[in-house]
C-alpha cells in the first residue's frame, strides 16, 4: 500500500526510490502490528473464556499496572515515548475488559 510519488514529480528519483523503500518498510512494520495485535487477542479471548468459567472479574488492575509499568520501562528501553506507549497499551487493556465483559456476560446468560 506504498503511497505514490506522483505528488513529487520533481524530486530527485534516487529521494524518490529511498522515500518508497521507507514506505515499503512501514507497510511491513503495519502488516506485522496488526497479525502480532491479532494473535494477542486470540489469547486474551482465551483469557477471558477461562475468567468467565471461573467466575473472575474481567478485569484485572494489578496486573494491569504491572503491565504498563513494563511496557512504559520496554519503551525507554526502545528510545519510545513511555506515555505513548502507556496510552496504547491502556486503549488495547480497554478493549480486553470490553471483551471480557461482554463472554462473561454471555456466559452468565446459559447458566442456570
């Protein structure tokens, strides 16, 4: 999905050619996200299922702040904005609760 350089028509081709590369390069580095995004929440969905069986909360704040405590050390560690990294990860642990919620929710509604 590399963007096109017809906006560019008078850049230099050799800029042009390294612009294409980079691009190139982000689109595998977005392809990657969303597979490595994906398989996470096959696990969390697990998760989630086991959670409701056992009749555990969805969510989970300990181990939540654990986990962006860990991520915010990762990102120094990777030359990463931390609060960036914090905000991303608190949107997708948002999204795992939603989740939770809703199997536990589900769960809850074929027992009798």
């Amino acid at each position: 999905m590399t963007t096109s350089n017809a906006a560019t028509p008078d850049a230099d081709p050799a800029v042009l050619e390294e612009l294409t590369r980079l691009r190139d390069s982000i689109d595998n580095i977005d392809a990657a996200v969303v597979h490595m995004l994906a398989e996470r929440f096959k696990c969390t969905q697990q998760v989630g299922r086991l959670k409701a069986e056992h009749r555990l909360p969805p969510a989970d704040p300990g181990r939540e702040a654990r986990q962006i405590a860990r991520l915010r050390a990762l990102a120094e560690d990777a030359k990463l904005d931390p609060a960036f990294a914090e905000k991303f990860l608190t949107f997708i642990i948002a999204e795992v609760i939603r989740h939770h919620e809703s199997i536990a929710d589900d769960t809850a509604g074929g027992r009798s």
